[in-house]
C-alpha cells in the first residue's frame, strides 16, 4: 500500500529429528502423541497410523498449516513454495557448504556439544523438548584423596578450596568406584555415564552406597587438612560427580545443612566482601530464614553473584595452604575472585590435583526422543567454525549494519556472536541433505536454513523452467547468487539457456538483499545468528540483509500453550471459533515486537465488538441524509486525518500494537463522539463524512483484517481490492487542531461533573459552571512559558510586579497549578482560548452527556464568596443545584 512489490514467500522446513521422533513415537503407539493427534490436532483416527511414516507425517501438517495459512488471509506467494528437502534445494544447500568449507569455515574437529545418549546425536535446541538449546558449562574437579579413592569435588567455585570444612555426598544414592584418567575415582553411577561420553576409557570397578562413604575422611589437596565426609540429601546425583565439597562461609546450602548435621564444625572464611561480615553465606541465612531448597537457591545465586563482582581474597587466605604451594599461590592475595578463579583454576590443572569437566548447565534438557542429553566431546566431527576471527567480525560488521526490532534485542545479538564458537553441523540421523564430502552424515536443521530466503527469489523460475536437480551445478549457484562466471559457459555446463540463466540472475537482484526477517526471540542464539554469519560469509556486502524483526511466544489466556496443559489450539480450530481478522488483530495488538503476545477471549471479544461496529456503519450510513457541515464534522475529519499522522510512522517502525489501538479502538471511540455531537445538535450524522471515514479506516485496518477491510471496501460502491489502494496520505488542511483541542475540553468538564454527582447526595436539576477570568488564562499562559525557559516561581512574580501581597499570593497560586499541569491540559492552555465563550460553544455537547441544564458563567467575587469556592483557568467552580 505504500508502492513497494511486496515478496511473501513461504516454505517448509523437513529436516532435522523431531518429524523422524514423532514419527517413531505413533509407531509404538505412545498415547500422548496419538491423543494429541486425535483430540487436539483432531486427525481422523484412519490417518492416524500413517503418520508413523516420517514423510507422511511431514506432507500431511504441512497441508494442514497451508490451508491455516490461507484461511489466515496471508499474502503468500505460493509459487514459490518449497521444500527442504527438495533435490533442487539441496543442491543450493551443497554449494552453501561448498562456499563455506571452501573459506575454511568448516573445520573436523574435537568439540563439546550436547547429545543424546541413546540414538548417539548432536542434539541442539530443535531437537530438545521443549526447544531448549542445550547451555555447556565447565566445572573443575578437585581431588580429595580417600582411603577408597579419590573423590572428585565438582565446583564453580575453585576460589573458596581454602575454605572447605567436609565432603558432601547423597547417603541415598549408589556411587561407582571407576577408574578414570588412570585414577580411581568415586563418582555416582549417573556421574559415571555421563563422563564416559567426554573421557575415554572410563572403567567401572565396583559400587559403593553413599551411606558408607561418610564413614570416610578425605584430604584438601591444597590445605593438606583432612575434613569429613557428611551426608547431604540435597546433592544432586545427576550433576557433575555428585561430590560436592562444603564452604560454609561463602555457601547458603552448605551453611544451612551444616549446622542440622555437624553444627560444631568451624568456619572459614576466603573472600571479603564490603557490606557483609566474615561470613556472607552465614549472614544471608541467618537473616532471610529460608524454608526450603528454592530458598536456598537464591541466597546462594545473590552470594554467588555479590563475591564474584565485589568479592577479594583474604589476607590470610595463604596461611591455609600447604607450605610448598605459598610461594607460587602468594599473587592471589587480595586479588578480585574473577582473577583468583583462573589462578587456582590452573594451579590444580598444572599440578595434577584436578582437572576440567563439562556439564549441561541448564539440565535436565531432553531430546525429543525422551532422553536426558549429556555433553560429548566429539571427535572428528564436521563443524561449522563460528569462532573463526575473521569470519565473527564480518558478523558483527554485518550485524552493525543492520535494523534490529525491537532495538533492545542488538545486545542478544551482539552477546550471542559473542559467545558462538565451533557447532556441529551434521547428523547421523533425520531428514535433509547429506553433506556433500562425507555423505554418512546428514546436514542439520538449524546449518541448511541460514540462508534460504535466498532461494524463494528464484523457486518459482527453477519450477517454470523446469529445471532438474542436476543441472543446478556449483557455477549454476555462482552465477545466479554471486553473479560469477561467463554466463555461455555455465548454459553449456548445465544445459540451461542463456535468456533463462539471465532471467534467473535478473530474479534474485531484483529481490535481494532481503529487507526484514521476521522470527522468534527465542532463535536469536542460534538460527538468527547463523542467518548473520552465513550471509556474510557467502554473499558481498551489497547482498547483505538489511533487517531482523523478532517475534516473542504466543501465550494463551496467559500460560505458555503446551501438552501438558491441554491448552493447545491449532490455529485452523482457533479461526473457526474466532475468525481469522480476530485472531490476527488480538495477536498484534497485545504485545509489541519482541514481547510474548496473550491471546485471550476478552481481548478476543472486545476486537470482535469493535469490527462489528465499523461493519454496522455500512447500514447507518445507507440511512442518513443529512449534509450539514458544522463543527461535528470539522471534529471528525480532523480526528481521522491526527490518525493517519500518529499511526503512519507507527506502522513504518514496526510498532503494530500502538498503530492498532488508535485505527481499531481510537477511532471507534471518535466516531461513538461525533455522532454524540450530532445528536446533541438535535440532528443525524453527515452520511458522506461518514463513508470518508469508513473508506479510509478499510484502508488502515487492511493489513491487519484483510477480510473485513475488503468486505467494507466493497460494501461502500468499490470493484477494487482494498489491499491495492495506495495507504491514506495526511492532509494537512482536513487538521483542526483547535476544534480537536475544543472537545477535550468540553470532555474533561463532563468527567469533572460527573465525579461530583457520584458524591451528589441530592437529585440534580441544573449544573452552573463558572469560569475563570481572561486575565488568568493569561498568566496561566505566562508561567508555562517561563516553566518552559528554565524560570522559577521568583522569576514569574517579578515579571507581573505585584502592588501587594495578596496579589503575590495568587500569582503563587497560578504558578503552582501551572507546575501540576498535565500535557492535555497544557495544550490546551497554549491555545489561549477565551473560556467562558469555549464552555458555551459546547454547551449542548455537555447537556446532552450528563443529561441536564448547564449554565456557564463568569467567575466573580461574589460567587466566591457565595459558594466558598475558586475557580483557575481551565479548571472551573461546578455549582450542582
């Protein structure tokens, strides 16, 4: 509507586990799944089994979602339309990788990376329940030596080793005596597993229950003291080793249990902490009294959090360590924690008193398939290298170039090029494209969707043309995307006509670089920011995209749509019970980008009211004849053209929910007062002044209920489609500011009436206003003006030279009320409008809303002195009799 050839193309994305999980789950007839199907997804029960083929169940939601899609009313280019799993698709998705790996961006290396243990995957966030990307973290063993073996400590915190006064293990839980890195080491049995996956050669010896293992005593390799083995039931088995060593002084947990179980054990303290005592995790429980777990989670996260931004090491914190190791160690005396962590971090490594583990720091996360992920170091896997320096700064560059909305996500962006190093690029397992110079593995989903967008420019061309898999060539894709190459050459490699191969080239820089890419917030660590590196690696800065938009969740009625709560709606059930102009309006009007957007029923029912309305006009209109044009009309017009002004930008950056409350509630609100207006004038409202309004609101509200807009549209006499009219242009001589201004006025003076007959003891027959003098209105005028240039109340009084003090006295007064004034209120001040004439031009406004005789009237000493009442410039005495 603003000019512009708009491309909305859409395509299906196949690859990837969860389709071939889901799939696995309707073979073995799992109930949940087969429940959802049936009574959710409401999937006839004899198309239920099929679903068990991974294709099958692919093409059948995909049909689904595009027959959502259209009875949505989306804009879609369906020629377009693809697969990724289309031959022709997977050819660009090989040359993609062929660029990458050509620039050395593709490495085979050894890495971390979450996995699922049972079908022996990388696993990333859309293959998890859930979505949730797997978070890896690291944690430092640290070896205490036991007459059993070494139990290994997992902590965060290497800093507080001088401060540890026992071992804590779960007494209810079986450990495992295993042999790793040639040691014998106890760990839980869990614990044991999941090493297996990031360690070689890690051998179960024997069991041990936890129970016997707090009869034992272990060694603090850097203090050289032995400490206890205590039971703690709040151990975690699944984390880390399930070994945890206890600092009382600097650990909530470790306080708090500590004092149920060995309450004559002796503090130490480590890091110094301004504000807090010897012993900030004492102090922190002492004074918040946890109840449970959760309690204590949070103390210990503020604990956590304070040491590490404000926390030193003690002075005598080197006192606590074994002679031989006090020369080396002296340099992390006083030093901040952040810098003390690395120290000892690589004090334990150097000496062979601990070493580095890797742990899912957000766990438990679970593959689709219903298995816990674990991290595996991965050896000899492909990876694409998003640490690779040179290609993070064309990133950021890129990123630095772009339209981010809303805004406030560039940081995400900025952290998560940041954070992004090496990610595994290809399966073993699930739908997609195999990767081309190794063709076991298959191409993930979230490395063969970076940059797609690129191929809709020309989906539609490679179908015309009829073109096969085979002739889409790597100098096919260099010519048409880079524009490389000698176009008769590439024609007499593929056997692809010059004109078409032109044709196609001429297609993509038409519509490229893509402007705005719409996604989820949740995407911005991973696809959003793989869609950022694979643009910069492949294509000139020119072809560079322009913009990202991202999306928060849909909520409904206020929870987190899932199959646990039942409280799935799949949006073809959802448009049959609200209609697809509803659902469209209440998901853009209750959030602004980047928010999670609440679809309820109210909101539902109140944008159903509103539509109603607007569609009813078309019947009023069909019944007026009055043609007068008097101030009901210079109102309306102006009101409708104020919209156009506010919500036009509003709409160019993005910001729909703002646009939408002022064209679908706004201006519901102005037509219920203009035709109010008119009817307090004893006469119908201008049919034509109406149709305008109505044409131009189908207009505004086209690119959000296309339905209506077009029903509207054609109701009012029109053959064309709506969507084609050109967006309504400002006009500025329609604005009449001061008429606007007039009847908020008249509006504010009604709520003030109507504020004082909710107390009325009486039955009211007639309202008085009276109204301030002229000159006041002057002088309220006045000390805007000096409020605005930065003047004081000093400055003001002197201005007007008051003969005494009972003048000095309400020039006061009037400054004071000036200072308190509101923005409404003050635009309507700059007006200087004479009001007592103001009160009286809308006089049969004001009686027709409260529904009895108004009388306006100057203010005088006399009424003063007969109501004990005051009256300031725009804000009157109101007198019920």
């Amino acid at each position: 509507m603003k000019g512009y050839n708009v491309l909305f193309p859409m395509g299906f994305h196949y690859t990837g586990t969860p389709i071939i999980t889901m799939a696995d789950d309707v073979a073995k007839g799992e109930k949940e799944v087969i429940d959802i199907f049936k009574n959710i997804y409401e999937i006839p029960p004899e198309d239920i089994p099929k679903l068990s083929d991974p294709l099958f169940m692919a093409n059948y939601f995909k049909e689904d979602i595009k027959k959502a899609m259209k009875e949505l009313g989306l804009s879609i280019d369906w020629r377009r339309e693809f697969t990724t799993i289309d031959p022709e698709f997977s050819s660009f998705i090989v040359w993609q990788f062929n660029k990458l790996q050509q620039q050395g961006y593709i490495v085979k290396d050894t890495h971390p990376v979450g996995w699922c243990p049972v079908h022996h995957l990388p696993v990333g966030m859309h293959d998890t329940k859930g979505d949730v990307e797997p978070d890896i973290g690291e944690y430092v063993l640290i070896y205490f030596e036991s007459e059993k073996g070494i139990l290994p400590v997992a902590t965060l915190r290497p800093e507080t080793i001088f401060g540890v006064v026992a071992v804590w293990v779960n007494p209810k839980v079986t450990y495992a005596i295993t042999e790793i890195d040639g040691k014998r080491m106890i760990v839980t049995e869990r614990a044991a597993f999941k090493l297996s996956f990031q360690i070689d050669n890690v051998k179960v010896l024997d069991k041990i229950s936890g129970s016997d293992l707090i009869k034992l005593t272990a060694i603090n390799p850097i203090t050289g003291q032995s400490v206890l083995v205590l039971p703690g039931e709040f151990v975690d088995p699944d984390m880390a080793t399930g070994v945890v060593m206890s600092v009382p002084a600097h650990a909530p947990f470790d306080y708090y249990y500590l004092k149920k179980v060995s309450p004559n054990t002796q503090i130490i303290p480590v890091i110094k902490v301004e504000g807090y005592g010897e012993f900030p995790a004492a102090e922190v429980v002492e004074k918040e009294k946890p109840k449970n777990d959760a309690d204590l989670k949070k103390l210990t996260e503020l604990v956590y959090r304070t040491e590490y931004n404000k926390g030193k090491m003690r002075d005598d914190v080197l006192l606590r360590a074994k002679p031989e190791y006090r020369e080396e160690l002296k340099g992390i005396v006083g030093l901040p924690v952040p810098e003390a962590r690395k120290i000892i971090t690589d004090f334990i490594i150097n000496h062979g008193l601990g070493r580095k583990i890797l742990e899912i720091m957000n766990r438990p996360v679970y593959c689709r398939c219903g298995n816990e992920v674990v991290v595996k170091i991965l050896k000899d896997q492909w990876f694409l290298d998003y640490g690779n320096p040179e290609w993070k700064a064309k990133a950021k560059r890129l990123l630095s170039m772009m339209r981010i909305v809303p805004e406030e996500a560039r940081k995400d962006f900025e952290y998560a090029l940041d954070w992004l190093q090496k990610r595994a690029c290809a399966r073993t397992r699930g739908l997609g494209t195999p990767l081309p110079w190794d063709k076991k593995w298959i191409i993930e989903s979230l490395s063969d969707s970076t940059i797609y967008m690129a191929y809709y420019t020309i989906a539609h061309k490679i179908k015309k043309y009829n073109l096969h898999a085979s002739q889409l060539t790597f100098e096919f894709w260099d010519y048409v995307m880079l524009g490389k190459g000698n176009v008769e050459e590439v024609s007499k490699a593929t056997n692809i006509p010059v004109e078409v191969l032109q044709d196609l080239r001429n297609e993509f820089t038409y519509w490229y670089p893509l402007d705005m890419r719409h996604s989820g917030s949740d995407l911005i660590p991973n696809h959003l920011s793989f869609f950022i590196y694979n643009h910069a690696a492949i294509f000139p800065e020119n072809l560079w995209p322009k913009g990202i938009a991202v999306n928060g969740l849909v909520l409904y009625e206020g929870k987190k749509m899932s199959k646990s709560l039942r409280n799935i709606i799949p949006l073809r059930k959802a448009i049959r019970i609200y209609s697809p102009d509803v659902i469209r309006i209440t998901l853009a009007a209750t959030a602004d980008m980047g928010s999670e957007t609440n679809f309820t029923e109210t909101v539902a029912k109140s944008v159903t009211d509103n539509l109603k309305k607007f569609y009813d006009m078309i019947t009023t209109i069909k019944g007026l004849d009055s043609k007068e044009f008097g101030v009901p009309e210079k109102w309306m017009l102006s009101r409708l053209y104020s919209t156009i002004k506010e919500v036009t930008p509003m709409m160019d950056e993005m910001r729909f929910r703002e646009a939408l409350n002022e064209i679908l509630f706004g201006l519901s609100s102005d037509i219920n007062d203009y035709v109010e207006m008119t009817k307090a004038e004893g006469r119908n409202p201008n049919a034509e002044v109406l149709k305008e309004v109505l044409e131009t609101w189908s207009k505004l509200i086209s690119p959000f209920a296309p339905h209506i807009a077009e029903e509207v549209w054609n109701s009012l006499g029109h053959n064309t489609f709506v969507s084609l009219e050109e967006w309504p242009k400002f006009d500025e001589s329609k604005v009449d500011i001061k008429t606007e201004v007039a009847h908020e006025y008249h509006k504010l003076i009604i709520d003030d009436v109507k504020a004082i007959l909710n107390v009325y003891k009486g039955t009211p027959k007639l309202v008085k206003i009276y109204v301030a003098d002229k000159s006041k209105m002057q002088l309220l005028i006045d000390a805007l003006n000096v409020i605005n240039s930065g003047g004081n109340m000093k400055t003001f009084i002197s201005s007007h030279k008051p003969k005494n003090s009972e003048e000095a006295k309400e020039l006061q007064k009037i400054f004071q009320y000036a200072q308190g004034l509101g923005d409404e209120m003050k635009k309507i001040a700059s007006y200087g409008f004479d009001e007592e004439e103001l009160v009286k031009e809308g006089l049969s406004y004001i009686k027709y809303k409260l529904g009895l005789e108004v009388k306006a009237e100057r203010f005088t000493d006399e009424i003063k002195k007969k109501y004990n009442k005051d009256a300031l410039p725009l804000r009157p005495a109101i007198i019920i009799e």
